[in-house]
C-alpha cells in the first residue's frame, strides 16, 4: 500500500489547498485539523511521513515534533510557517525537523520535499525490516533481499517452515543455504530443539557413519566410548545435511533408511532407536539432473526432493548487491570499531561489475576488506569517511545514486546497456532515476563533445 502523508494544519482552506496539491502529485494524504489528533493514530510504525504547520492552537508543530521525535527520532517531520522566521528554522533543523518551508512556496517545492522525506522513511523501515531478520538468523548471515525472487524464497520459507516436511536447498556456494535452513528450523515448531549442521564434504567415507549414526564401544579400532551421532542428536530438532551430494554411496544406502522409517542403528548394536527429525539437505549441484547427479542415489534424491528452494547466485540478483553491502559494511565496522569507510566509485563499480563467483559469502568478506581499509577492488586503499554521523539509510540512499550515476557516465546515458549492466528491470530503473531526481540525458549529452572532438 501507498505511503499515507499526514497533513496538520487548523487553517482550513490551506488544510485543503495542500491536500489538493499533493494528491494530484499522486500522494495519499490525511488531513488533520490539529496535532492532537494526528497523534492519536501516530506511532513509530507509521511508514509515512508528517507536513504540519508551525503557528497553531494547542500543539504547536514544534511542540508536535518533539512529540513525535520522543517516540521515533527518523520520522521525517516537515513544518511549514508563514512567518519567514530564519533563527527558528535554522534551530528546527539542527533538532531534526527534516525540512522547513515558508510561505508563500511554489507547489513543486512541498511536493519535492514530501517525495524525499517518503524514500528517506522507506529506507529507514527497510533497514529495521533488516535489523529483524539479522535477529532472527542469529549469527548467520541473514536472508537479504528486495528483488521479487528473494520475497517469494522468503515466504515459502515462512509457509513450509511448521510443515516438518524434508526440504532439499539447492544454490551455489555461499548463496545461503544454511541461512534458509536456519530459518526454516527458527521459524518452526521445533526451534528449542538441536540445529544439528554436517557438512558431507568435509569429512572422509571411514567417518561420515560414526558421526552420522554413533557407535558403541569396541565397534572398531579407536571407538574407546559409546558415541551419540548427529542423527541422534538432532532428535527433536532439525539436522541439516551440506553439500549431500559428496555422501559416500554405501551412507546414502542408511540414510535413506532414515528418512523412510525415522529411525536408526549405530555402529557396533543390533538396537534400533527412533528418532524424531526434520531433514535440510542441501546440494550446489543440480541433483535432478543425471549428468550431474552421478553416483548420488535417484532414489534417495526423489526422497529428499519433497520440497526444493532454490536460491539464485548474486549475480542474478544485483538489485540487492548495494543492500547487502551496506549491511555488511555497517556490520564489519561495528564489529573492528571503525567509522564506516566512504564508497568509492571503484568499490561502486567493482560491486556492479564483478561476477561474485563466492556470492554472498564473498560480498561480506569483501565488505570486511573495505571496513578495515585494507584492499579495494583495485587493489586501493580505502580512504576513512569524514562524514560517519550518516546513518544506514542516508548512507544507502547516496551509495544507489552514485551506482546509477556512474554506470549511466560509463555507459554514456545508454538505457539498454545501463540496465544490463544493473541487471534491474526497465521499470525499475526508471523509479530509481525519479527517485533520486536524475535525469540520463544529463549523461547522454556530456558525450557528444567527446565525441564531436575525436
């Protein structure tokens, strides 16, 4: 739904002018006659933003932003006065009004006003929306995302995730599997029980067993004491098989046992113990295709293949390349006590260019290279911010602009190869270019004497 801009002013022919206006700009407005009665329906999840006039009965609009502010300090307020006292507006934006306008003002410079303090609040949700899921993954990386594909992954997610259905992920290499599979435990029933995580590829055939099912004393040379496996362990809870495909064929064999019958046999016993799991496996290989399925077992895959997320690779998805480096960034900062570094338009490109082969995984490490000023992309040091009081959100506003900027500059105002080389929609694009009030043929035109002189 639209953001709603609340309009406060007692005066009501102006009350209804300024809706007018900012209704034909295409804005959803409600019009209060007095601060008193906005503040009955304001709260910090408000998604909007407030235009209030300064000189009214009661609650003043200063007195009607200190309100607000006590309760969310990033709500934009925009206050409007038809005293052109300069000292007050000089003193409400250093308490952080967000804009002040004077009458008379053109309709234009609300409406601009209104259109910036909207995407400002936009960004500020978003990154709470972040700081939430950040919460909930724990220490995982979480599942960052505003492209269509990353919406729909997250609700099934959230769909399946009390199903205790056996989910098999697929995605390449530090896409994020073990973030969903976290997720899908967190966000299930079976969250105060055991996340149990083996990666099948890190250990040897002579292994996998013992730690998958346990064994008994004296099962074979080296077993000193009973040992409780994974399987086992994970009773209750949830057990999260990476990288299956390298499972040992003779493994597969139990394991399907396992899933089929819920229930399990440790080295050394002829005793059969149930147990009571959900299954994650987790492949970066496509296990349906027979080419590169191998020696893994087809019938072990259909058996797993209940439900399949799959989780597309960066490059796929780079409209949320820049919001997941600034949540790195901000994250890497924090955690080597550092002021955020400025983004560079090396970084910028760097981000918008390179094939992020590692993927996210890759990203945050790069993000970390950046916080410590150690490398750029370029191989560059990375110069400290002097503006460091910016919070994410303003932060994350500039960086996007400077991105389309500088690839509009390298592309020479070209739409078609600026948009492939975002990797956005066509419509999407042109938002963003509203939105931060850029105009491509600015970019178009600066190559024409280039080319006039060649």
């Amino acid at each position: 739904m639209q953001p709603t801009v609340y309009l406060v002013d007692d005066d009501n022919h102006l009350r209804k002018a300024m809706t007018q206006t900012l209704e034909l700009a295409g804005l959803a407005v409600t019009p209060f006659a007095s601060a008193a009665e906005a503040l009955k329906t304001l709260d910090a999840n408000f998604d909007g933003v407030v235009v209030s006039d300064i000189r009214m009965p009661g609650i003043d609009g200063l007195a009607f932003f200190r309100r607000i502010e006590a309760f969310d300090a990033d709500l934009p307020v925009i206050l409007v006065t038809g005293h052109g006292d300069i000292p007050m507006a000089v003193q409400a934006l250093q308490d952080g009004v967000y804009d002040f306008i004077p009458k008379p003002f053109a309709a234009d410079r609300l409406v601009q006003s209104v259109h910036r303090a909207l995407e400002k609040r936009r960004l500020v949700m978003e990154n709470r929306a972040l700081k939430r899921a950040a919460e909930t993954a724990g220490d995982n990386l979480p599942l960052i995302g505003q492209t269509p594909v990353m919406e729909r992954l997250r609700q099934t997610i959230r769909h399946i995730a009390d199903t205790d259905v056996d989910v098999l992920v697929a995605g390449e290499t530090g896409s994020g599997k073990e973030v969903v599979a976290t997720l899908l435990h967190n966000w299930s029933r079976r969250r105060n029980g055991n996340f149990v995580a083996l990666n099948c590829g890190a250990l040897p055939e002579t292994v996998i067993e013992s730690e998958l099912f346990g064994h008994e004393q004296g099962a074979f040379t080296g077993a000193l004491k009973k040992r409780i496996g994974r399987i086992e362990h994970a009773s209750g809870g949830t057990l999260f098989l990476d990288e299956i495909e390298a499972m040992p064929p003779a493994t597969q064999v139990k394991m399907l046992r396992v899933l089929e019958a819920r229930e399990i046999t440790p080295l050394g016993t002829n005793q059969v113990r149930p147990v009571d799991i959900r299954v994650i496996a987790a492949a970066k290989i496509d296990l349906g295709d027979p080419a590169q399925r191998g020696d893994f077992r087809e019938d072990l895959y259909f058996r797993l293949n209940v439900v399949t997320l799959s989780i597309p690779p960066l490059r796929e998805r780079r409209d949320d390349i820049p919001l997941l480096f600034s949540h790195f960034l901000t994250r890497a900062a924090e955690r080597f006590k550092r002021d955020a570094p400025v983004v560079t338009s090396a970084v910028q490109r760097h981000l918008m260019t390179h094939a992020w082969p590692g993927n996210v995984r890759e990203l945050s490490h790069f993000a970390e290279r950046v916080a410590l000023g150690v490398e750029g992309p370029l191989g560059q040091p990375i110069a400290p911010a002097e503006q460091s009081g910016f919070a994410l959100p303003e932060r994350l506003e500039r960086y996007e602009a400077e991105i389309l900027k500088e690839v509009l500059r390298a592309q020479r105002g070209d739409v078609k190869a600026t948009i492939e080389a975002l990797g956005i929609p066509r419509k999407t694009f042109y938002d963003k270019l509203q939105r931060h009030g850029i105009n491509r043929a600015d970019y178009a035109e600066r190559a024409a004497p280039e080319k006039a002189g060649r």
